[in-house]
C-alpha cells in the first residue's frame, strides 16, 4: 500500500470536503431546523392548548353572569380557532344547555351537532352524542335520536344507548323493540347502578321482567 506524504494527505481531505462539504453542512442544517423546529412546535401546541383552556374559564363566568351574548361569542371563538381542543367543543356543549333552557331546540340541536362533529376526545365525542339524541327525540326525531345511539362513539356507553334505544322505540309504537332495549340496557348495569331502577320500572311497564344477567 502506497504511503501517502502529509501534502497529498492533506490535499485528498481538502477534495473531498470540496466535494462533499456542501451536503455535510446541509445535513446539519437540516438537523438543527428539525430539532428547533420541533421544538418550537411543541411549545406552540402547548400555548395553544394553555390559550384555548383559559378562554374556556370565561364560558363558566359568563353563564353565572347569565351573559348570553357573552357565552356565544366566547363559544363561537373556541370553535373557530381552538376546534382541534376538547374546550371548543365543550362551550358548544354549554351554549346548546342554555338554548335548550331557553326552549331553543331548533338552535340546540344545530349547536350539538356542530359539537359533535369537531370533538376531538371519543369519550366526550359519545357524550355529546347521547345529548343530541336525547335532544331529537325530545324533538320528536326518534329515528334520528335511534340513528345517533347507534352511532359508535355513543354505542360505548352500552346501558345509556339501549334505554335511548328503548325510549325511542316506544315512542314510536313499537312496544316488543322497547322491551328488548330496555332488557339489552339492564345487562349493562349492575344493580348498584343509580338509573338501573329506572330502566326496570320502564321494563316492568312493558310486562318485562329484569333477569339476573346485569354486569357484576
């Protein structure tokens, strides 16, 4: 093997670095922007979330201070630039309560819907399903309200979707798909559950009979 002098050394790092110098200070520079940059992100997703969960704070304030206008502003800024939180869809939440006491269905029903399409948590995705059934049924919508239980997100919530289910069924006349509804809801329930003597009271109404198959 041929023993390079330190000149020719010295010479073949300066030709490979020419060559290849370009492509070596462009990986760093990548890696700094990759790491900095994930960074600034990160604390940018936390700001964001911090913002979003502060300006939640006024929507409590602004139903004690009955400030309606107040609530619907607040709500409809959370959804528009914070819908990727759980708090946009949470004010939402909220203003539907308030319309609904007011005897606003129509809007209600439009306000949960709305919150139901941008909850970003599954769990509270199913919660607001279950309002917005409740809601159409009330309404007099027992296939949407059916059609919304059925939905997966509130389909976990196995008790509370069969006695919607129940519910709804019965008022449409069918009294044996109630039944079976409200049977399906008790074996989800355990006997220390608070509305298990609410779902038998309605079975029992039906001539149903609770079993001894309730979760344990």
């Amino acid at each position: 093997m041929e023993i390079l002098d330190e000149h020719e050394q010295s010479e073949r790092v300066r030709k490979w670095l020419h060559e290849n110098g370009t492509a070596i200070i462009g990986g760093i520079a990548l890696g700094l922007i990759l790491i900095f940059g994930y960074q600034w992100w990160t604390r940018s997703k936390i700001e964001h979330r911090l913002t979003a969960a502060t300006q939640y704070l006024s929507v409590d304030a602004a139903v004690e201070q009955k400030d309606r206008d107040g609530l619907d502003r607040i709500a409809g800024e959370l959804a528009d630039k914070y819908a990727d939180t759980p708090y946009a869809a949470m004010a939402l939440m909220q203003v539907a309560k308030e319309q609904v006491a007011a005897g606003q269905r129509d809007e209600a029903t439009a306000t949960l819907q709305r919150a139901h399409d941008i909850a970003v948590d599954e769990s509270l995705k199913g919660i607001i399903g279950l309002r917005l059934a409740r809601l159409k049924l009330a309404s007099g919508d027992a296939d949407g309200a059916i059609a919304m239980a059925a939905g997966k997100e509130v389909a976990v919530f196995e008790a509370l979707a069969a006695e919607l289910r129940g519910d709804a069924l019965l008022s449409k006349g069918d009294a044996d798909g109630a039944r079976e509804a409200y049977s399906a809801a008790l074996t989800h329930l355990d006997a220390s559950a608070p509305n298990r003597r609410i779902v038998e009271m309605k079975l029992a109404d039906l001539g149903g009979e609770a079993d001894d198959t309730s979760e344990s």
